[in-house]
C-alpha cells in the first residue's frame, strides 16, 4: 500500500482544477488545487460547500472578493475562506494560487495574511535547523495567526545545496500533507524522500518547480542539488478538527532523534 503519491507538474494548469484529492490518493482530509490566470487575466468563482480553503498566491496579482470586501493578493499573501463561503477571483494579468482545502464542520472568519507581515513575526518566519540542514520556514495559514478546523500552510527555503525538513519526521497520526515545489526554475531540481522503512525506501525521486507529493505517511524530508535551493509550499490538515492542527507536532525517526533540531 502506497503511503506517497508524486504529481508532475501541477502548475501547468489553465484556470481552475482539483489536482490532489481523496479519490486520487490514501489522502482523507487534505485537498490541492491551482488557479491560473493567464496574461490577460480572468475571473473565476469558488464555493467552498463543506471545505475550508485557503488561497496562496504563487505568482502575479490579483484580487479575491468575498462577503463583500476585496483582499490584494501578492506573492505568498494567503487568505482564508470559511465553509459555506463563496469568492470571485479576479486579476487584469497573470495570476496563480495555490488551492488547499480541508472538509470542516466549524465556520471561521475570512482572514487575510500578507507574507511582508509574516516576515515580521518571529513566531511565524524563523531560520530552521543549522548547516547544512538550514532553511528559512514562514507559516502563512497557522495556530497562532489563523483561525482553522484542519488547515495549515506555509512556505520554506533551503539555502543552496541543503537539505531541508532534517531531520527525517511523520506527523501522520495527528496530520496529512502536500509538499508542492516552487521556486525550483529550470534546471534545478531537489530530491525527495518518503519511508516508513529505512531500508526500503518507498520514494527517492528527482523534484521540479510544480512537482507535488501527497503524503499520507512516513519519513520525509529532501535535499537541494549543489549551487540550487530548493522551495517548498507546504500543506496539512489535522485529522481532528482543531485538537491535531498544531504545527509542532512530529516524531522524529528514532535513529536521529535528539541529533538534530528540527525547528
């Protein structure tokens, strides 16, 4: 039984589509999608139903409208949108969210994110780890920023040529997750790693800008090729409604527990 599931690609998309789900993977909560907007723009309306769903903007400019107000969305600025929520989005150029979504039975508030505030709080954007398994970790859609049922999301960058997600960690009884590559131009790429077996690996595989691994369970983490950086947009969902939605909590594989600081 598979435990992690590799999309290639995922940002060569027009408009808008559900790329990762629970009818294509052992995934129960978590959901991804992208929304592309091209040149010339566009508008595209969402219902969220039973979802909550966040927007991570990934390129370009934009706007999201939604009970009535109209948030700006840069690079990294993510907004929250409740179940039962309905938005237009709109841009007069090329545009491109990241879609992460979550069944909830709860209704938060809208709630918009700017990543140049992000950066500011040391609670939300911290250098992680030490040479050369250093990165830079900013969380968009967290605990202690965003109110949420399962979601949370954020983006890290490794400097060149590290590893980043050291050491190797699950989280899989309290949470899912979606690795999605970004940042990575041709023709860099990183590797990408998953097992619950250290001696049989279930996924070693070469990671491109667009790239996405599902990940129900096991070890993860990944590595930059030399001169290159790798980027991330991470995604989770708690599998239960707000007691597991914390970011922190992880098991460390045994045989590099207490060597390394994850966080």
């Amino acid at each position: 039984m598979s435990n992690a599931w590799l999309f290639r690609g995922t940002n060569q998309v027009q408009g808008r589509r559900r790329i990762i789900h629970q009818y294509n993977t052992g995934l129960e909560f978590l959901r991804y999608g992208r929304i592309v907007l091209g040149d010339k723009g566009g508008s595209i309306d969402v219902d969220s139903q039973d979802e909550e769903i966040g927007f991570v903007c990934l390129k370009g400019n934009g706007n999201i409208n939604v009970e009535g107000k109209t948030f700006s969305l840069g690079k990294y600025d993510a907004l929250y949108m409740p179940r039962e929520g309905r938005c237009k989005i709109t841009s007069q150029g090329a545009f491109d969210l990241a879609e992460v979504a979550a069944p909830s039975s709860k209704k938060y508030p809208v709630q918009f994110v700017r990543f140049e505030e992000v950066k500011k709080n040391p609670d939300l954007a911290k250098q992680a780890g030490f040479e050369p398994y250093a990165r830079n970790l900013n969380t968009l859609i967290g605990e202690k920023n965003v109110q949420a049922s399962r979601l949370l999301a954020g983006v890290t960058f490794s400097k060149d040529g590290n590893w980043t997600s050291w050491p190797p960690h699950d989280h899989s009884k309290a949470k899912e997750e979606i690795y999605l590559y970004i940042d990575m131009p041709h023709p860099n790429f990183g590797i990408h790693l998953n097992y619950t077996d250290f001696k049989d690996m279930e996924m070693v595989v070469p990671v491109c800008e667009g790239d996405a691994v599902a990940i129900k369970k096991g070890y993860h983490y990944n590595v930059a090729t030399p001169g290159t950086t790798v980027g991330f947009l991470w995604m989770m969902a708690a599998v239960r409604e707000e007691k597991d939605r914390v970011f922190t909590q992880v098991t460390v594989q045994p045989e590099f527990d207490g060597r390394f600081k994850l966080f």
